[in-house]
C-alpha cells in the first residue's frame, strides 16, 4: 500500500526508536500552517460581518414581501377551490385543480422559513468565525508543544502522545465548524437570492 494505515502510522509514532526528522519536519510544517491560518483569520467575524450585515437585513424584508406575495397567491387559489360562505360544497361546480395550491403553499412555507432563519444563520455564522479563530490559535500551540516534547522528551510517551490527541481533537473541531460556517452561507447566500423583491412590487412599509 502506498497509503499507511491507521495502525501502520499509530506504530510509526509510538515506535521505540523515534523518528525525528519526520516527526520534526510535519511538526514545523503544519504549525506554520496554523499560525498562517489563525492570521488569516483573526478579521474573519468582522470582515463577514460587514459583508453581509446589510444583505441580510435587506433580504429580511424581501422576504417578507415576497412571502406575502406568496400567501395572496396561495388565498386566491383557495378562493377559487373553496365554496362561498354558508354554500353547500358541491364537487360538479368546483372549476379549480385543488393541487393548483400545492405550489403556492410550497413557496410561502420556504419563504416564511427562510425569514425566519437568515438573522439566526448570520448570527451562527459569526459565532462559527469566532470557534475557527480561536481553533487555528489552539492548532499552532498543541501542534508545537507536541512536537517539541516528542523531540526533546520522546520519553515521557504519555506527554508528547496526548498532546497528538489534542492537537487531531482541535483539527477534527475545526474541519467541522469550517463545514458548518459553509453550510451557513450557502443558507444566507439562497435566502438572499430568494429576498429579490421584483422591480415591479414595492416593498411594505414604503406604499
């Protein structure tokens, strides 16, 4: 296998015999790597911020607009389903496709959800920036501290080797949290799309 295995690598490392240049070298490395990381990311919850701060208040009241577009769509399907008041339902005398409502009904639910959750996702959003910030501050000091203790104390096994566990521990948090920072914008960038009010419907508030 060109690839080692878990095991292949855990007894590369726990070894009797320490590697030091490899272990020296992929130490420097990837702590290097943490350090250009966190640099680049102590801006990164004030930079989103202000990136889309005003977009998303913006695409709040497109949102609703838009939603409400979607319920007066929505009532007056229903009102071409539905019977008058007091009038007994009649199938022969019903012209409208009940399921002509199921598009509207879809759309108005998304809409309203979305207005919803877009405050709520830019708000996670910038808690995630805060957790990859101080994440890329921890990768660096465990990744060094283990480094340095598997090379000038490879005895004390216990030592050097738990702060390899730390250091993956802080690597595994920050592919996560980097996921769900994703996920976030790809939520804020859809709601934002979709809070497009069209050029030919004012906004409420401004009639």
């Amino acid at each position: 296998m060109i690839v080692p295995s878990l095991t292949q690598l855990t007894e590369l490392v726990a070894r009797d015999i320490p590697n030091m240049d490899l272990v020296l070298s992929l130490g420097v490395v990837l702590t290097i790597f943490g350090i250009g990381g966190f640099v680049s990311a102590v801006h990164m919850r004030e930079k989103n911020r202000e990136r889309l701060t005003t977009k998303v208040r913006i695409a709040f009241a497109g949102l609703t607009e838009n939603a409400f577009g979607a319920l007066e769509q929505l009532r007056e399907e229903i009102n071409l389903i539905l019977p008058l008041h007091d009038a007994l339902f009649d199938p022969l005398t019903v012209i409208a496709e009940p399921s002509s409502a199921i598009k509207p009904a879809q759309k108005s639910i998304k809409l309203i959800k979305e207005r919803q959750s877009i405050s709520k996702n830019l708000k996670y959003l910038l808690v995630s920036c805060s957790i990859i910030k101080y994440s890329l501050l921890a990768f660096p000091i465990f990744c060094g501290t283990a480094t340095m203790s598997y090379w000038l104390n490879y005895s004390d096994k216990m030592q050097w080797m738990t702060l390899i566990v730390m250091t993956a521990i802080v690597a595994t948090l920050l592919v996560l949290v980097f996921l769900w920072f994703a996920f976030l914008d790809q939520r804020i960038q859809q709601g934002i799309e979709d809070g497009v009010v069209p050029e030919t419907v004012e906004i409420r508030g401004t009639r």
